[in-house]
C-alpha cells in the first residue's frame, strides 16, 4: 500500500472537512474509517420506505459555517425552513408554548408566552434582577449560574433547563455560557440586559423564527457531497479501516491498521477526544495534546424513530415537538420531534396519517434506559405526551450514540484551545475533531476547515 502524504483517521463531518481542505490545498490525502460508513453522527434509517435522519436532523443559521459548507458543495437548492418551528414545554403543570428564546432564556420577560411558563410574579421578578448593572462575570461562568443571578431561579428551572437538556443533554449549571453560546457574555456588557441580550443574539441569524434549517432528503446529503467533494480531489477514503495505534518514526508518521502498517508526513486526528488521547498515548513527546483531550467530558445519547398511523397527529398537536423538563414523573425523553409536522418533505413522503415521530434520551451524560426497551419506552411517553393510553408503533429504528454529545463544562473553551495550540506547536500533526468545536455542525466545520493552518504553523 503506498503512502500517504496526509493521513486522516476518522471520516465524520470533521474528517471529510479536513480531508476536503487538504485536497483543496494540494495535499495528497488518504481518510481511514474504522466503520462501514462516513458520516459520524449525521445517519438515516428507512421508516416507513422513507430514509429519515435518526441523528442531526439540522443545522443551525445563527451561525454561517454551514450554510457557507453547504453553499459550496452545491446543496443550496435543498436547504429548507421548518414546516413548524412552534415547539413545547412539558412541566410538571402540563405543556406550554416555547417563548422566544436563546436556549431557554427568554428575549422579553412581558411577553405573554413566558408569563404562561414562569408565572406573573416570576416574571416581575426576573425583569427586576434584569435591570441591575452588569458586574464582574466569570469569563468560563455557567449558564445556569448566569441566568439566575441576571434573572431568576424559576427561569433556569421552567425555561433554561429544558431547553438545554433537549438539546445538549446536560445540566444548564455544568455548562459554560460562553461555549453553548458564543458571544452572550459581550452581548450581555453591550447591552446591559441579559434578555436584550439573549434577542440580539438571536436576531443576529436573520431569521430569529427559524433558529434551524435543514436538507430534503436528511442531513446525510451533506455527507454524500463531502465524500463526492474529497474524492473528487483525489482524496482515498477507506471503511473498515480501524487505525490500531499512531508512533513518529523520523520525520515521518507510522500508522498502523489492520491490514498492515502506513507512513505519511502529517496525520490528521478527527476523533472523539478519548479515542484521539488512546492513539496518541503516554509519549511524552505528545502530552501537552494528550492531557486537555483527557479533560474533555462526552455523553452518550439516544435517538428513537416511531412510525405510527394517528390521525390525531395531523393537526400537528404538540406543534414540532416537546422539550421535557429534568425529572418528569410521567416522561422519560429528554426530547421528542415530530418530524412530519416539522419537515414538509417528510410529511409529504409519507403521507397522513402516517407520521415519524423521534424521541431522544440520555442526560448528563449518561443513557440510563436500556438500549433494547427503548421503543417500548419511546411509544409509552408518545402516549403520555398525547394523553392516551397507549399507541400502536408500525415500526421502530433505534440510534445509539456512545460518546458523541460534549459535555462543554466550564473551562471548555480554554481546554478546546489548549488542544489545538499543543497539536498546532507539534510536529506534523493537526486535531480537528474531539469536540472542540462544541456540539454544533457550525463549530465542527470551522475548526476542520483550521486544519491547513495547524499543520503549517
């Protein structure tokens, strides 16, 4: 097998990026993937002779990576605004409508869909503390520290803490603020208000109705550009090629595979954090990389797709789908989307009353239900949510996600730079993945389209 000028090992987003930036800049490329497919955490699974995204599902528009990414690889034409984007909260009281927000801290503390969530007097309370000045703020402080002491203890608990745990799966007061969302804090001193602040950032998309989009036909189209893009260029990617161990020999990388050993001159890690630390090891020579990756804390996550035949469900009667608060006694998803009354191509493919709903589980970390009870599980809090009994479920995909979603604990920012100034001072060697980016597609890109400059600094 002839070497490589570039190794790449891992061919999610961040590795098919990487290897795309590489092959752009004129380097000869070969991307190594232990799995049978590219892609990492942008999968489908056919649902109803429909192949539905049981992984990212969207992107967000607040920030221009990836629609930039998107635009590049020709795929403008399929990108497309949510059918609804009218989402739920389910509380111990019941479900409420979702006010305007920046993941759960609300832009208007008057407006009426957050005096429904908090109450009157939590409301007055919160614009009260809201109008006080801004002090010193801890550059890594928590979310949840941060919101309560600009607003109130009700608004982490009934906006905050749903909202993050839907979409992060962890605790709003073991995130920092600044690493969920970039900018908050010098919104926050600019304009004096942690709510005005909270809108500017969510302005700043251009379309604060619409926080996501995403592609006909699932997020996966990205990756098939990706593939086709890189290969294009000349760039190798291998399946089922599990990298065994990585060692510098010389001036030169040795790469070890099943199928036998391979040099290169750089080697590119786009790897889960503690995978990318296991390959590199206890050589000294790399322990100012290895140490911050070790740091890095990741959950594991599970997705669960149900079809089911409920007219019921045409009227669209949890809007694009529910938020639950930690603790529910009656529902154990973190999260459900109902992806035929958020997507018109999906509602349209399969047709009412037909309709796929997803549900997703794991917090702080940890997946606590089993794997194999999950579509029983999923069906059971689908009933709940829908005040009936029980459904029936025509079919079912479960998507398990080991170590995927970063777990950005305050310090993160300061251990994700760590990383890529210790892989940018060693020799040939660049880190693009391990979460450094955060757990958005618009973090990875931007720290994958970096690694150019990693490896020739």
């Amino acid at each position: 097998m002839p070497d490589s000028e570039v190794i790449v090992v891992g061919a999610g987003v961040a590795g098919l990026t990487a290897a795309r930036e590489l092959a752009l800049a004129g380097r000869t490329v070969s991307v190594l993937e232990s799995g049978d497919r590219p892609g990492g955490t942008l999968r489908t699974a056919t649902i109803g002779g429909v192949d539905l995204d049981v992984g990212a599902e969207g992107f967000s528009v607040a920030r221009p990576q990836t629609r930039a990414l998107i635009d590049e690889l020709g795929l403008a034409d399929r990108v497309v605004a949510p059918r609804r984007s009218d989402a739920r909260l389910l509380l111990d009281d019941g479900l409420h409508r979702v006010p305007p927000s920046l993941l759960g801290i609300p832009v208007d503390l008057g407006d009426p869909l957050t005096v429904d969530v908090l109450g009157a007097d939590a409301a007055r309370r919160a614009q009260g503390r809201d109008r006080a000045p801004v002090g010193e703020l801890a550059p890594d402080i928590a979310l949840g520290a941060l919101v309560r002491e600009r607003m109130d203890a009700d608004v982490v608990a009934r906006l905050v803490a749903p909202v993050v745990g839907g979409v992060h799966a962890v605790d709003p007061d073991t995130v920092e603020a600044e690493a969920v969302a970039p900018g908050l804090l010098g919104a926050l001193r600019a304009e004096g208000s942690l709510a005005r602040a909270a809108a500017r950032l969510r302005a700043a998309n251009g379309a604060p109705g619409s926080a996501v989009n995403g592609l006909v036909g699932g997020m996966t189209a990205l990756v098939g550009a990706l593939v086709d893009a890189a290969g294009g260029l000349g760039a190798d990617i291998r399946l089922n090629s599990r990298v065994r161990s990585v060692r510098r020999a010389g001036h030169r990388w040795q790469v070890r595979t099943d199928d036998g050993a391979r040099a290169c001159q750089d080697l590119v890690l786009a790897l889960d954090a503690p995978a990318a630390a296991m390959l590199l090891g206890d050589d000294p020579a790399w322990s100012g990389v290895v140490a911050p990756l070790r740091s890095v804390r990741l959950g594991d996550v599970a997705v669960v797709a149900l079809l089911v035949d409920l007219p019921v469900l045409d009227d669209d009667p949890l809007g694009s789908g529910v938020l639950v608060g930690p603790g529910h006694p009656s529902v154990r998803a973190k999260a459900l989307t109902h992806a035929s009354a958020k997507w018109d191509w999906v509602r349209e493919r399969l047709g009412p009353p037909r309709h796929v709903v997803r549900l997703s589980y794991g917090r702080d970390g940890t997946l606590a239900e089993q794997v194999d009870a999950l579509p029983a599980t999923a069906a059971a809090d689908l009933a709940a949510l829908l005040g009936r009994e029980s459904v029936a479920v025509e079919q079912s995909a479960v998507a398990r996600w080991p170590r995927t979603l970063v777990r950005p604990m305050p310090g993160h920012r300061a251990t994700a730079a760590a990383i890529v100034d210790a892989a940018t001072a060693a020799p040939n060697l660049a880190v693009v993945g391990a979460g450094l980016g955060g757990n958005s597609l618009a973090g990875t890109i931007a720290v994958s389209r970096g690694v150019v400059a990693q490896l020739t600094s």
